[in-house]
C-alpha cells in the first residue's frame, strides 16, 4: 500500500508539473490555428471591397452642434459587413456587447486597463506627440496631424472579437521612391480577440492585430512579434535575417508593411524596453541593389539606408 501511495504521489507530482505546459502548448496551437484563419477571411474580405476609403461622417462640434462621428460604425456595417460575415456590430459605446475586453496585457507585460476608444489612443505619434515610455514628457515630433475616429467593434460568425479602428482620409501609394510617413496609409486597423472577453486577454497569446494600408490595391499585414534585439546589438540589414534565425528557427525579419502595423499598434507593442537607439528598425524589404527600408519607430518614417547602415532587428513569428 505504501508503494502504491508513493507511486501515486509521484504521479500527481509529475501531472502538476507537466499539465500547464501542456495545456499552455495546446492553447498556443489553437490561437496559431485561428490567427490565421482570421488573416484568411479578414484579408479575402477586404480585397472584394471597391475602395476602403470616404466611409461615414465625420464632423467636429460647436458652440450650436455636437461633434458626428460615425466613420468606423459606418465602414463595417456598410462596408466590411458586406463582404465579411458579422453576428453583431457595437459602438464605442457598447464595446463590451461585442465582447472586447475592458483591460488587456501589451506585449511587454503592462496591464492597459482601458481600451483604446479612438485610433490615436493607440499610438499618440498619429496626432503628432507622443508620451515617453516612462512618462517624461511629451515631445512634438513632427507636423502630420492624424484624423482621429473613436473605435467600432464587431463579432465575427466563427466568434471572434473585433475592435475596428478606420481612417476615412487613408491614402494609396505615394512618394515611396524615397522616404515618407506611414500614417496617412492606414486605412483600416483591427485588434482581434481570439475568445472574446475570456483569459488571458494578452497580446500575442488570444490578442493580436492587423492593418490595412491603402484603400485600392490594399495590403494586409497580420505581424506576431517575438523577439526585439538589444540596443546594442545593431546590425546591417543583410545580417538581420541571421539575427532572427539565430534566437529562434521560426522567426524572420518583418517587410516594411509588418513593422508599420507594428508601429500602428504602439500601444500594444509599448513595454519596459526604451525605445532609446532604437529609432531605426530594419525590415526584410529592399528598395534597389544599394539601399533598403529602415523603420524609424520614433515616429512612423520609412527611411532608406544603404548596406553599410546598422540598425536595430525586431524579429516576428513565421
């Protein structure tokens, strides 16, 4: 009896031990399974739409008049609905009867206890200012101002939430033989909750994100990030591919659409890593034999560097 006891407990032991990794594994394979398949639907979805562009109204108030703002509302019950099945479409007010959640972890581990209700919340730079990470200040860097929209929200027939930011304003392909900011091309962001409200609510797990730039001809990027290298770790872009292979067999250097998605969502990327010499961020993308796409994250530029540039790698799943 004491053998068996003994054995027993082992066992328990053992479970208790090797159960929530197994169950964690599971639960990665599952949101892996549905990420994509969401990319799948959401990106057919779009590109059956005519133009992403000019959807709802969008006014500021007065002394006399309030404020109208009806541009994400409108682009999915009068654009993405048509193209993409929907079971329930919310406003910013009513976010929560989509089941978007009312906090969330970022990336780096912070607890965001309030969502993002327009499309600057997600990243103050669309607005031309920004707050340090660690809450300085706040610097004006450049002069490009943002069309702010509050959010919308939907369900998807296969039960995901979705939080749909929308700039009506976007534009198409402008000026990229040289370098230019990519706020004005984002048409369209989404946050998307794999299992709605549920746990663990964390980004890169059940959360994730995806972008839409351009409104004809439209990309859609749908980035996991994994892995940013350290400060010091500056390398040229023919050596980022290596840097990411090297930490991991299953990660690889971002194109330049990836890491503006990346930029977009500033909010869900924002951790305890400074952004200090990290302005410059490659990306797989080339532009011609002499020179490739760097990413300033400090505030949304694509930039052209030749092969000698070093810059810092920020590697995303395969």
């Amino acid at each position: 009896m004491a053998e068996i006891l003994l054995s027993l407990t082992i066992i328990g032991v053992v479970a208790a031990i090797t159960l929530p990794s197994l169950t964690g594994n599971i639960n990665e394979r599952t949101w892996n399974t549905q990420r994509k398949a969401l990319y799948a639907r959401m990106s057919q979805a779009i590109a059956l739409m005519p133009a992403l562009n000019g959807y709802g109204t969008l006014t500021e108030g007065n002394e006399s008049t309030s404020a109208v703002d009806t541009a994400a509302e409108t682009f999915v019950t009068e654009g993405l609905s048509k193209v993409l099945k929907i079971n329930n479409i919310c406003d910013s007010d009513h976010l929560a009867d989509c089941g978007i959640p009312t906090q969330f972890n970022n990336i780096g581990g912070d607890v965001v206890s309030t969502w993002p209700q327009t499309f600057v919340a997600l990243n103050g730079m669309f607005n031309g200012s920004y707050e340090n990470y660690d809450g300085s200040s706040v610097n004006v860097i450049w002069t490009y101002s943002q069309t702010d929209t509050k959010v919308a929200a939907f369900e998807t027939a296969n039960g995901e939430s979705v939080a749909a930011y929308y700039n009506p304003y976007c534009v198409g392909n402008f000026n990229e033989t040289n370098e230019y900011y990519i706020q004005p091309k984002v048409c369209a962001n989404f946050i998307y909750d794999l299992n709605g409200s549920k746990g663990p609510n964390t980004v890169g797990k059940d959360i994730g994100f995806m972008t839409v730039f351009y409104p004809t001809d439209s990309v859609v990027v749908a980035p996991h990030p994994s892995v940013r290298l350290a400060t010091n770790q500056r390398v040229v872009q023919a050596e980022a591919g290596a840097a990411c292979f090297a930490l991991d067999n299953e990660t690889r250097v971002p194109n330049i659409h990836e890491i503006a998605s990346m930029f977009t969502n500033r909010l869900l990327m924002k951790s305890t890593i400074t952004e200090t010499g990290t302005n410059g961020i490659w990306s797989g993308s080339k532009y011609s034999a002499s020179y490739d796409w760097l990413f300033n994250w400090a505030c949304g530029k694509c930039m052209l560097k030749d092969h000698a540039w070093t810059g810092n790698v920020w590697c995303i799943n395969r």
